[in-house]
C-alpha cells in the first residue's frame, strides 16, 4: 500500500481520523449528477465520453452511472473496425 505524503498508510490515517470522531468511508464514492441532464446527454449523444468530459470524471465511472440508471444494459465495449487488411476473405 502507498504511503501518503506524510508518511502515514491509508489505514493508520483511518484509524487516526475515527478515533478523532471523524467519520471514514472506504473507496472512492460516485459522483453526485444531475440525473436529468445525464438522461439528455445520453439520449442526444449516446456516446460515454460525451457524459464522461460533461461531468469531467473518467469514462469508466460514467459507464457506471449510466448502468446504474438503465440507460446501458450489458455494455461490452464497441466492436472493432477491421483493416481491409484484416478482414477475412
């Protein structure tokens, strides 16, 4: 596990903080959206990178959140384009 800048581990901080009566959550937590404008941007554009530089945080987490609102089902990735090179025969 990666120090932080003090020197501390993530958990010693933890411990330290709740023992200070601070409360701790673990990970990293969604990103509060408006869910009405994600429904727009979704329905104009159906493009994840589009929601992902709107709310400027990684495509992977607006996958996440657009699952989370069923507007994606199974999202496997888009498939690849083939060079008419690789193409077969």
């Amino acid at each position: 596990m990666p120090n932080v800048g003090n020197g501390m581990k993530p958990a010693t901080l933890s411990r330290l903080f709740r023992d200070h009566g601070f409360e701790v959550q673990r990970g990293v937590r969604k990103p509060k959206v408006p869910k009405q404008k994600l429904r727009r941007i979704w329905i104009e554009t159906q493009i994840i990178n589009r929601v992902a530089r709107e709310f400027k945080i990684h495509w992977k987490m607006a996958l996440h959140l657009l699952e989370d609102e069923k507007l994606i089902v199974g999202y496997n990735g888009r498939p690849r384009k083939l060079s008419k090179s690789s193409r077969p025969s």
